[in-house]
C-alpha cells in the first residue's frame, strides 16, 4: 500500500506515527530499524528450500530403510547341544 509505505519510509527511527488510514483500515507505525537489502524474497526462497530439501530427504530415508529391510537375510543356525534338547 502506497500509504503504508510512505509510512515506514519517511518515520524517523525509533518513533511512532501519528494515525492513518489506508483501505485496509487504521494503522499506527513504528520503525525500529531499516535495511539496505530486502531480504524477504531470498528468506522465503530458502524456506521453501529447506522444506522441499527435508521432504525429499524424508522420502529416500524410507526407500533406503526398505530396501535394506528387503535385502536382509538372517539364517537361525542351533549348535547341536541345543537341538538335542
């Protein structure tokens, strides 16, 4: 929103504006600091990132854990004092 932004723009730091309207509603504002780069759309890309890097991660531990299962072979050998008895 223009409004909002012309805000958020012009405040001093560490001071609250006075109230506005924009068409979203009222709105009161204060800046507690500023960047230099707009890092939101780099944050978000990295979220996504990760959820799709841990999904991905989940579903081949799976199939590695199947497939171990499937190749497992385990041979039950009594020694013979055992099966005497």
């Amino acid at each position: 929103m223009p409004e909002f932004k012309h805000q958020v723009e012009t405040l001093p730091l560490k001071q609250i504006s006075e109230p506005f309207k924009t068409v979203h509603g009222w709105h009161i504002v204060e800046v507690l600091d500023r960047r230099d780069v707009d890092k939101t759309g780099s944050a978000m890309q990295n979220r996504a990132y990760r959820i799709l890097f841990n999904r991905k991660f989940n579903e081949e531990a799976s199939a590695w854990i199947q497939e171990l299962r499937a190749s497992a072979f385990v041979e039950m050998v009594e020694d013979d004092e055992n099966a005497a008895n």
